[in-house]
C-alpha cells in the first residue's frame, strides 16, 4: 500500500457464518464497532446473532442503513474507511452481498479481511483481489 495514511481494515463476516456464535477469530481482536447492513438488521434472526456477536466482545452496534447489495455495501465500505482510519471494524453482510461484492463463487465461513487506503482495497488472501477507486 502506498498511502501515507493507515488503512482502515474491514472484517467482512456473512450473517449466516455468526449464526452459531461467530468466528473465533474475533476474540482476539480490538474492534472499533461491529455494523450490520440493514437488510441483516431487518431480520430479527440476523439482528439478534449480530448483537450477540457485538455483546460478547463490548463492541459497539451500528446499523448501516440501505444496505442490501454488493454495491450499497461497497458504498457503506468506503464510508467506513473513512472514519475509521488505522482502525479495525467488522461488517455483517448476507453471504449474497458479499459474493456481489466481490465476485467470489463462494465465500469462507472466516471473516474476509480487507484493507482499504487511498490506493484501493486489497483483500485477503495475498491482496488478489485489488480494486481501484
């Protein structure tokens, strides 16, 4: 990454991977919030498994509103970018957002990490996946 400014890093979990107690991955780590598209929100099931999710580890619970698709999510993710800078947030999404996000046939049960500065977003595994603003 070339920019001068820290990214901001997005671990992107499906709402169906947190329906059993989320990823294990995230007991470890310093979230600056947890944000839950509104099309997880508005699914009593999806809200109460990412409220739980953001309880466990004091985290706090943001709905991001009109967020239904891969698009509206990538909108939401440069907004998140810029106000966490040098920060780690998690981002609960349906696994078909994700997949319209990222083009991906199938997506992990982990979450995807993602990376974004002033030169783009670099996913995880290895930045394959770099996409220009």
């Amino acid at each position: 990454m070339s920019d001068l400014q820290c990214p901001a890093t997005i671990l992107l979990m499906a709402r169906e991977s947190i329906a059993s107690g989320g990823p294990v991955i995230l007991e470890a780590r310093h979230l600056s919030g947890v944000f839950v598209a509104s099309a997880v929100a508005a699914d009593p099931g999806g809200l109460a498994a990412t409220a739980r999710l953001a309880e466990e580890g004091a985290w706090r619970l943001t709905t991001m509103p009109d967020v239904s698709d891969g698009a509206s999510l990538a909108r939401a993710i440069e907004e998140l970018a810029d106000l966490h800078r040098g920060e780690t947030v998690a981002v609960v999404a349906t696994r078909d957002m994700i997949q319209d996000l990222l083009g991906e046939a199938s997506v992990g049960e982990d979450p995807i990490t993602i990376a974004v500065d002033g030169s783009g977003w670099f996913v995880s595994p290895g930045g394959r996946h770099a996409r220009e603003r």
